[in-house]
C-alpha cells in the first residue's frame, strides 16, 4: 500500500493500531464491542464497505425499486430478510443492528437520533438494505499511486446533495448526493478506469470538474463529512454516494428509517474484486 | 454483419424483408399488428432485448427481491409501475401486452395458455418485469466474426434447465435455466469477454464445456427452444438465461403470471452499448 489512512481524531491509539490490522471480522467486533466509533475509510483494503438503509417492510418495495432504478447511487449488496438483524450474503457474524460505527434514525424524514447501537430500536417488520459505497474502490486508487485527500487528513470524505434527480418509485424520491475526492488531472482517467470496473460499488464517477455544474455552491461547505484541501494542478471528482437514501428519507418521509452516519460503514467479508463479476 | 439471421419457419417472406430492416419501435409495431410472430433473435443488432415476467403486485416484492439475489439471470432493465402497460424507461411507444411475439400464461405454476396478445388478461394490480436477454449480445458476437448457430440455422436458442439452485427470495425458488450456444475453441475467450462486458444482459457465461457438469443428460433434447449441431472443434458454451423465471414460476407456483414465450422476445429502443456502464 502506498498509503496508510492518519488516525481519525477521538480514536485511541491503541485501537488504532487494532484496526489498521483488522480482518473485517475483527473490525466489526471491536466496533460491536463500542471500542472503534470513528470513520471507516482506508481500513480493511480490499474489502467492500457499505451503507445502510432501514425500513419497514410496507415501504421496502418502493425503496428496493428506487434502487433498482438508480443503481449509481444505491448498489445492493443484501436485502435482508424482513426482520433479521444478521447478514447473510455480504458477510456472516454480522448483525446489522451494531456493526456500523454509528447510525442515524430518522422519523418522518426528521433526523431524530445519532447512536452507536440500534438494537433497542428493532422491529420484527424491518428490511436492511446494504448498500455499496466508494470507500471499497478507494483502495485500489491507492494501490495505483493515487492519494486519498481525506484519508491522508485523517478526516471524513466531504459529501454534496446535488441538484439531480434520482428516478423516482413509488413513494421514494430525492436528489442524488455525492462524494468527493480531489485528483490530480494526469490521474483522472485512470481514477475513472479503476472505479468503473465495480460498478456495485457505484463504479464511475458522475462528473468531473466545476461543481456548480451539478448545484453544488461552495465545495468548502459539504452537506455531509468534511471539507478537504484541493491542491493546486488537481480537480474535483465525483462519485454516487450511498448517503443517497438519506436525502430520500429526508424528502420522502417514511414513518420510520435506520441508517449509518455517514462515513462510518460496515465492512463487509466480501472482497472488491468479487464485486467486478 | 458477418451473418444474416435465416427467415424462421412460418415468417412471411415480405415481413421478414420488413423485419429485417425494422427499427426497433417498427418491429413493435410489426408484432403489435400481429404480422411477425416468430422468434426475435438477430433482428435490429445492436439494441437491447428482453425477457418478461409479469406477477401480481402481491408477488412483486418477493420477485424483485429474486432478482436482485440473481443478477446473472435476471438483470433488470426495466420495473414498470403497477397496472402500467406501457414501459417508460427501456423503451417508449412500447405495450407490454402486445409487443412481444409470443407469450404465456400460467396459474398457479401451470402453463395454461400460449397467446401472441394478453390485453386480455390485464389487471390493475400487475407488475412487469423487463428483464435482459443474451440475444442482445449476439450482434456484438456475431460482428466479433463468432457464428451463432441458431441464427445461421434459422431456430430458437436452445435452453435447458440446470441443477443449479438460484438464490431464494421469499416465496420465489427454483433452478437456473441457461441459453447455450456452441462456440469454436479458438473463439472461445472472446465470446467471455465480449458477453462479459455487458452484465445487465447475463454476461459472462456461467459454464463452458460438459454439459453434465450443470446437470444437463442430453444437449439434443432443450428444455426449451430447439436443438443445434455441435460441430467438431466447438464447445457448448452456456449462460445464464431470462427463461429463469419461468421455471421459478413452475416452482413457486403463484396464482398468476404472464411470461414471454422463450425466444419471443421485446426488442427495446435501449442500446447494448448504454448497458455497459
């Protein structure tokens, strides 16, 4: 690796150094056990890491639509079985309920609650969707020599609620939210090539460059995570983001949703390049 | 094109001069008017075409769930809103319950009907299932210098039924039903590559060589469709196929569903080369 992610702020260091040589299994019981509460970027390379999104099963048919119908955005690695708290596909001794650093519940689309354990919030009428995200390919832009801004700040990878639509279903609609990672211009292409061989887990980017061009005003002030340096000789890229389904749940309003905090992923047992079949 | 379809049985010598050259929205129009009543494979290279299967909203959750648990046979190109007919996102100026040559109806898994039209059949509750069909990449095979011997013989794809479980959903189970087509060794390589590209119209195949290998007794006798000869210094090559739910359907028996007939298929005004990202 020609990179190792800083150590984020508020996590011991003696954690960190767990961490850093975690196999997903482990990462996610040191999680589960409250020890790691922080984001999950750069850790387990190779591995996919996934968001989260939780619902009734009165509204999963239209959100297991909407996803189907923007695949960008929402990749699906599992649907769960209504009710279930354990994966079964992405990975197994995975509950779903604690594995994620942190969560957000959502009532009516209001945000209502930031925790690191939703065990107390279950319901036996729950659909878990695990979503693809970019941290996964983020490894492999390593691997070939590309910097991750906000891994080598040791911060969260700034996120951007866009002024395009996803295609709507059902009861669920929303504006597509992206991430954004700066590379230099000689690396753009590559950067492209690497991520759009896993489109599960959002594949290519979907703009390059001026940011108003997508209805983002200040690319200092992001919607979600951190706001990162852009250097000289670099532009700004980006990806469909797996927070998507949070500014769905704000705009559709389901009774009730789960999901994680963003930034702060489950990491799964599968491994990138399964993804790419 | 390296290779003209031949006329198939029963077609009309002007229609099929018609379909020949037909666009896709004209070779809707053809079948809508009932004209063109055979199989679709080799016309208007280059778009995409489709299998279907159209359930009960009470079904739907529990299929779109299969589907996304089962990629490969059924890549989703399109999911209409309930009781809708007509597509909206794979193709416009396109009925779903007239634009396919041929269809079938089942109840409670039984094959009861074979009609070229279901407008009759129709109800407000029912879902479509617009689902990816190898066929699509044929053309890109066929301009790649690789034979497809059903078109050069004028017949159906051969498809058997695999002892291959798909992944359950639900009330949703049953085996994988895959295409076949027998390819020269040296050609081989190319064609995984070349289907393999295009995932979200089965991709890659799912097995090459001894047929008894997926639980296939007599390569002579498809479970659907029609035989090919298997020259000397071919292989059977087999992929993944859209005919799948039909044998889920004979599996899980619901009260109701509309399929095409195998090899009848919708040609859509998608093109391949759109499905590749």
């Amino acid at each position: 690796m020609a990179q190792t992610p800083t150590k984020p702020e508020g996590v011991d260091p003696e954690v960190w150094k767990k961490a850093l040589v975690a196999s997903p299994r482990e990462l996610r019981h040191l999680i589960r056990a409250g020890q790691y509460n922080a984001t999950t970027s750069g850790l387990c390379a190779g591995y996919a890491q996934a968001n989260l999104i939780v619902l009734p099963r009165e509204q999963a048919y239209d959100f297991l639509l909407f996803a189907q119908r923007n695949p960008k955005p929402c990749p699906l690695l599992e649907v769960t079985e209504t009710g279930a708290r354990q994966t079964s596909i992405c990975a197994t001794d995975c509950d779903i309920a604690t594995d994620f650093p942190r969560y957000r519940i959502y009532k009516n689309g209001e945000l209502v609650e930031e925790t690191t354990d939703v065990s107390s919030y279950w319901r036996d009428d729950l659909v878990s969707f695990v979503i693809g995200c970019s941290f996964s390919f983020e490894s492999e832009l390593v691997e070939a020599g590309i910097e991750i801004r906000h891994q080598t700040m040791g911060c969260n990878v700034p996120m951007y609620r866009t002024n395009i639509d996803c295609r709507p279903a059902g009861s669920m609609s929303g504006k597509l939210v992206v991430s954004m990672r700066p590379i230099p211009y000689n690396q753009v292409v590559e950067a492209v090539q690497i991520s759009g061989a896993i489109p599960k887990v959002h594949g290519a980017p979907v703009h390059i460059g001026d940011p108003s061009v997508i209805g983002i005003t200040d690319i200092d002030k992001p919607d979600f995570g951190d706001p990162v340096d852009i250097h000289e000789g670099e532009v700004p890229v980006f990806w469909a983001c797996g927070v998507t389904p949070q500014s769905v749940v704000m705009n559709s309003k389901p009774p009730f949703a789960i999901t994680h905090a963003p930034g702060y992923m489950l990491v799964t047992d599968t491994k990138n390049i399964n993804l790419k079949f």
